[in-house]
C-alpha cells in the first residue's frame, strides 16, 4: 500500500462504564465494574442473571421518537457513538468533501432484540403475516454505516464488517485500508451491539460461555484469573475516525494517536475453540505491517475474555511471538470493567489503547486475586489499578468466533 499516514482525529463511546469519551476513560482508570443485575427481562430461568449494561442511558437524550422506533438498539448506540466521534474530530466543516468521507461499521449480531420480539409476537398472533415494515431495515448488520451516513451526507464508501468478536476490529482495518488505497480521506468505523436479551443469554449460556457468578457479579469479569468462570455479557457502541494525516493536517484537526499497524489471520481450526497458530499469526502481520519489531510494543490492551481457554492461548502466543521482551510488555484486558460487548469490543478496546497513548496509562485487569496456573506468573499483567507507563507503540487484539483473529497497532502522536 502506498505511504499515506493513517490517524484518529475523532472518538465517540457509549459503554457499560461511560456514555461518553471522558466517562469512559474516568471509568477505566479508577477501575470501575461495569456489571449489574439484568432488569430488561426476567431472569428466572437464566443461568446467568447479570451482564454489563448501559447506565442512565435514555435514547430520547440523543435521537427523536420516529428514528427510536426506526431502529433496533444495536443501531441506536451507533448513532450515539458515531455522533460524538463525528463532532469531536470536527468533520461537519466545509474544509471536508462529504463525498471523500466513508463509513465501515462492524456488529457481530445485528438486531437480535428485534428479531426475538417479532418472532415471539408472530408466534403468539398464529403466524399472522402482519410483520412491521421495518423489521428487515432494523435487524441487518449494515443497517448503522447506513443511517450514520445519511445522516451526515456521507458518500464515501459505506458498508459492515461481521466477523463476530472481532467485527469493530476488521471495520478498523477495512477504513484503513481504504484511506491507503485513496478511496476515502477520512472514514467512520466502530461498532455495536445490543445482546442483553432472553435469546442472547440463553444462546451464550447454551455454550457454556458466560460467568454464572450470579451472586459476586461485580467481579465476575475476571479475566486471567485461576477463578475466571466465562465472559460477562456487554452492550454499547464505540467509534473511531480515521483520516489521512495530509487531509488531518490540512484543516488542522486534533490528532490523538497513529493506525500503524493490521494484522489478520484464521484459525483454520474450530468455530469456537481458540488456537495458538492463528493468533501467533495476526501478531506477527500485524508487526510486520507497522514495520517494526517486538520490542517497539510497549502494551497490549488484550483479547482477554475471562474464559478459560481463550486467556491462556492469548497469552501463550503473545509469549511465541514476543520472546523475550514478552516480560516487559504491559497487558491488560479491559474486558473486565466493560464486559465483553461481542462485536463492539474492538471499538471500545482500540479507544482504550488510544487513550493510553495520548494519556501514558495503562489501565487495569480488575477484579485480580490469583493467576491462573497455566500462566506463567512472570508475565505483566497488569492488575487492579491504572499505571503510569511510557507507551510508544500499543496493540489491541480481537478474535471471533470463526476462528477470526484481527491485531492492530497503534503508535503515540508524534508530528513528524
């Protein structure tokens, strides 16, 4: 690809732990829990009977009553992401060709809550034919890249990326890629999801997948952890802008840190059991790509799902990969405040490392008592509390079920 520069020059975030940039990171590093009681549903029947949701969220605050009905919450919270991103880099600005600004969103799911209430209201009214005209509009996964760029009038290139856990990340790499090639000067790219229903924690549970720590909720999201019993269940958006740094410093835009770096790769393996050889892979691409080597890392926001096998391939490729310097790297999952938003995760993750470029901190692995055995104690975890660090280069990493394996690097604002 050519050597057009890649930057962020915008962010928007609405989490379990923050419904915005800076309540997010204030979130982050006071180490704060994400989790609570499930109250949307009853959860009587449910193994697990808590997730990581969204607090005084009102979707009335951010979008009108006809756009609320229009869509599914997964496209809501894309709305809300994608608004604050879009205004904090300042694209609404005669200085930007609205035809040269794409939009690439990633979801893992789509419009699963609209799904589950018209298949229980079309079973309970005896098949009754007579399904909402914009069911099919709000359950595609697409359906955000579309809705953020009529909003905007964004006519660059517009469509979704649907790679499971790893959706967000690939919707990076994809407005990467196309501001590479000169398809686009800036582009859109996050993701959403809004699985905190009856079907979507039965489906997990159903896997076998989710803590059912139902009476220590708070600290259920404990990833690395010898007591780790599965991932909590997350919900909410993040979004990044992305632009060419010629086009960013042309109009002056603020710049918080530069995309140097992708890797992706397949498992090749299983649909939902982890492999070594695939992460090890998109690690390696992604260095290869940034034109550096392992010892330029100087942390890595990881995967880290709180599951017991994910954690410990994470970790034992990162080991392959890293050698050495695998010691002195910081690590950190910041899935153990947020839950795990599936196919958001990326978006809010790749936001989590960026700010701990521009802010040189790494923030936490809460909810820390005892590594597990299988890990070796000597690695750095970082755990329980936030730390000053001085970060030159951070890695983020996202896998999806599939065997998808995405890893992308992030280097600290320099003007040069």
């Amino acid at each position: 690809m050519c050597s057009t520069r890649v930057v962020v020059t915008g962010l928007g975030a609405l989490t379990p732990i923050g419904n915005n940039i800076k309540a997010y990171w204030d979130g982050l590093v006071s180490g704060q829990s994400g989790a609570a009681l499930i109250t949307s549903f009853d959860t009587t029947k449910h193994k697990t009977k808590f997730a990581c949701t969204l607090k005084e969220y009102d979707p009335h605050n951010h979008l009108d009553a006809k756009d609320i009905k229009r869509m599914d919450p997964f496209a809501q919270y894309a709305m809300v992401a994608g608004d604050e991103a879009i205004q904090d880099a300042g694209l609404i600005t005669p200085l930007v060709d609205k035809e040269r600004v794409g939009v690439v969103w990633g979801s893992g799911i789509g419009g699963l809550g609209t799904t589950e209430a018209t298949v229980l209201g079309f079973a309970a009214s005896g098949m009754d034919p007579k399904i909402n005209p914009f069911f099919i509009p709000k359950i595609i996964p697409d359906i955000p890249s579309g809705h953020l760029s009529i909003r905007y009038g964004f006519k660059g290139p517009n469509f979704a990326t649907v790679a499971a856990c790893a959706s967000a990340v690939n919707a990076i790499v994809a407005a990467f890629q196309l501001i590479k090639l000169g398809d686009a000067d800036v582009v859109v790219a996050g993701g959403s999801e809004a699985p905190i229903i009856q079907i979507g924690i039965a489906g997990f549970n159903a896997l076998q997948a989710l803590s059912q720590r139902n009476e220590d909720y708070l600290t259920a999201s404990r990833p690395f952890d010898q007591t780790r019993d599965g991932f909590v269940m997350g919900e909410g958006a993040g979004a990044l802008i992305l632009e060419s740094y010629t086009h960013a410093k042309k109009r002056n835009a603020k710049i918080y840190a530069e995309l140097v770096g992708i890797g992706m790769s397949a498992d090749a393996h299983h649909i939902t059991a982890p492999d070594t050889g695939g992460v090890i892979l998109a690690l390696q691409r992604a260095l290869t790509s940034a034109q550096i080597t392992p010892d330029s890392i100087d942390y890595i926001n990881a995967h880290g799902t709180s599951t017991p096998l994910g954690d410990v391939n994470e970790i034992e490729a990162i080991q392959h990969v890293f050698g050495a310097h695998a010691y002195k790297l910081n690590i950190s999952s910041t899935k153990s405040m947020t839950g795990h938003l599936l196919g958001a995760a990326g978006a809010i993750e790749s936001i989590a490392t960026v700010l701990a470029l521009l802010h040189q901190v790494v923030p936490p692995t809460i909810n820390h008592k005892t590594v597990d055995k299988a890990i070796d104690p000597q690695i750095n975890l970082i755990l329980n509390n936030a730390v000053k660090r001085t970060i030159l280069f951070a890695q983020n990493n996202a896998f999806g079920f599939g065997g998808h394996n995405v890893s992308i690097i992030f280097k600290k604002w320099e003007d040069s």
